[in-house]
C-alpha cells in the first residue's frame, strides 16, 4: 500500500510530479483563502494576493529547479515587506521551510549552499526592514532545514547506489548461471552423442554380418539417451524454478559409470581411481565434469587409442590425468570443451593442462585444490 502510495505521489503530470502539483495547489488554495479573509491581515489585498499566488505556485517546481522556487518566494515576500509588511502568516512559513528544504534535498552541495544563503540573507534583511528580533530564530529554523535536505539527499543517494551494485550482482548472477548451465549442456550432450554416434556405428557394422550382435550397441545407445534425457531435464527444470538452491551435479562417484560408456564405445582405457569420498561438492562436481568431458575427447577424436586415466588425491589437491596415444582423428585444443573445462577448474582456484604429446597423442591434466576459493572470491556454485 506505501509503494502504491509513494508510486502515486512520484507519478509525472505534464512532467512535474504530482506531489508537488498537490503540494502547492493545496497551499496555493490555503493562502488564497488566508488573503481574503483577511486572517492574519497583512495589508492590502492588491499586494498580499499576488504575493501569495507567486510563493505557492512556485513549489510546482521545488524538485525540478529548485532555484525558481527559492527566487519565487524570495521576490515575493520581498515584494510584500517593501510595500505593507513581512509575512508572517503560517502557511508563508511553510512555503518557505518548503522551499529550503527541496533546495538542499535536490541542488549538489555548492548549488544547494548558495540558494540557502540567498534565502536566509534574503529572511534576516526583511526581519531588519520589519524591525523584528527573530534572527536567531529564522538562522536556527532554515539551518536546520538545510541540513536535513542535505541529509536526505545523502540517504537518496546511498540508496541509489546500493540499488545500483544489487542490479549489477543479480546480473552478474544470471550471467555466470548462464554460463555455468551453457557448460554443463556442452558436457551432456557432447558425451552422450560421442557415445551414441560410436555405438550407432558398430551397430551398423554388426548388422550386415551378425545382427545378434547389433542389440548390445542400441542398448547401450538407448541407456545413453535415457540418462541424457534425465539430466537435461535436471537443467530445464533449473531454468524454470524459482528455487535459490543450485541443483546438485553428480560427482565423480560416478564416474565408474562414464569409463564404462567410453569403453563401450570403443576406448581402451587404463584406469586408476582413487577414494573420492568426502571431497567438497564444488570440487567433485568439477571433477566430474571435467573427466567426462576428456573422456569424451577420447571419445571422439583418440577412437582406437589406448589411453590412461588417473584420478588421484593427496592433502591438498584433487589430481586428474587423461592421457591418449594417437588415434583415428589428432585431438584439438580449441573447441568449447577445452574452454569449459578451463573455466570449471579455474572456479575452484585450479589449472589445468591440456597439450599434445610428442608420440601424436594428448595429455590433459586438472590439479583442484581440496580448499577452493569461497563465494565471496567468485567461486561458482555447481
């Protein structure tokens, strides 16, 4: 209901708020109708009138320009107490308390500074030709007044900017997920038409010469599909929640299942794993990842290669070694999955190593430390 309210108020009408038009309509119809009751009577209705009509409606532009709104009140009281008397009504004083406050709340500090000073000069000099004694009340009144427009300015301004760094984290945020769900379907998918693609050729061979034998490749390429299937629904299912949780990846728990798909597929592999159990989620996710995605390599560009993987832990660090002779195609270093794979290690504060081999091969090794970065030092939520 506030913000509906504060939304109303802030609402442009012919380009001026309609707070202010409200403001000095609701003054401007107070002062008429003080003037022409003649209560307080401050002399003649030919100079009160118009002296009044000049201070309120110039509030309309209190935030806009506040200069016109400090030489409208400045004029017209001047006007008032060289030809009958100061001002002394209330509604007078609001407009001018007004018009000092939008000055300081809306002017940069010099601009703000002179307006104040034009105003409570312009204030003493009239209570002088009145022969009044409120100086100290008017200099402590406006003072103060100044101070708390300057006030609130600070306070708009450190709102502003504090709305400002949260706009620019949550977009920060959506660009990293973005990212980090792009790199994950680059890894699904990438692995399981690697493996459906061989599988479809050797199911293919076997059919011309023993069709028996073509059921174990489309049940591996159905079993492939099926599990691909699950985890791009997983990342749908991501992209279409509002849940604050981030969706737990699998880990190198299973990657026993990954070296039978690429053995399946063709792979000659040597594998070394070690006890992964109680690593931290950011750093088996990305370990998972990042062995599927060279296994995948494998895959596709060392077909008929033996290869030798090495997943390995010590103190300090998690170590993966994925290392192939030469096959069927030369791997490449410059695809989007040698880029994922960087981006994965370096989130957890890793390298990782990925260089041809002097036989024709290639050698691809990740080093994770076992304490990554925390989120505050941009590491990446799995």
């Amino acid at each position: 209901m506030l913000a509906r309210i504060v939304r109303w108020w802030a609402r442009p009408v012919a380009a001026i708020p309609l707070g202010d038009l409200v403001t000095a309509g609701t003054l401007f119809a107070i002062a008429v109708a003080s003037v022409l009751t003649g209560n307080p009577n401050e002399g003649p209705i030919l100079v009160t009138l118009p002296a009044a009509v000049v201070m309120t409606v110039g509030l309309v532009w209190r935030a806009r320009q506040p200069a016109i709104t400090i030489g409208a009140v400045v004029v017209a009281s001047a006007f008032q107490t060289v030809l009958s008397e100061v001002p002394g009504s209330l509604w007078s004083l609001v407009v001018l308390v007004i018009a000092m406050y939008s000055c300081a709340a809306h002017y940069r500090e010099g601009a703000a500074a002179i307006c104040g000073v034009v105003l409570v000069g312009a204030l003493l000099i009239e209570e002088r030709i009145g022969n009044g004694v409120d100086y100290l009340f008017i200099a402590l009144l406006f003072g103060g007044t100044w101070l708390l427009g300057r006030a609130s300015r600070l306070w708009r301004t450190r709102v502003r900017h504090v709305e400002q760094q949260q706009e620019q984290l949550a977009r920060l945020a959506v660009a990293e997920e973005r990212v980090r769900i792009a790199r994950d379907l680059h890894d699904i998918v990438a692995h399981s038409l690697s493996v459906i693609t061989v599988q479809a050729d050797a199911a293919e061979a076997a059919l011309d010469h023993d069709p028996e034998r073509a059921r174990e490749p489309l049940a591996a390429i159905t079993a492939t599909a099926r599990a691909s299937i699950g985890e791009i629904r997983d990342v749908v299912q991501v992209l279409r929640s509002n849940e604050v949780e981030p969706r737990r990846s699998p880990g190198l728990a299973a990657a026993p299942e990954r070296i039978a798909d690429a053995r399946q597929a063709g792979a000659e592999l040597e594998v070394s794993l070690a006890d992964t159990r109680g690593l931290p989620m950011v750093v088996d996710v990305a370990g998972y990842r990042i062995l599927q995605e060279a296994l995948t390599n494998v895959v596709r560009h060392a077909r008929g290669a033996s290869a030798r993987v090495v997943v390995a832990r010590d103190a300090d660090a998690l170590t993966i070694e994925v290392a192939n002779g030469p096959g069927a195609s030369s791997q490449r270093g410059g695809g989007m999955g040698l880029l994922g794979m960087r981006e994965r290690a370096a989130a957890v504060g890793g390298s990782l190593l990925a260089e041809p081999r002097p036989d024709g091969g290639f050698r691809l090794l990740a080093r994770l430390p076992l304490h990554p970065p925390s989120p505050a030092s941009g590491q990446e939520s799995p």
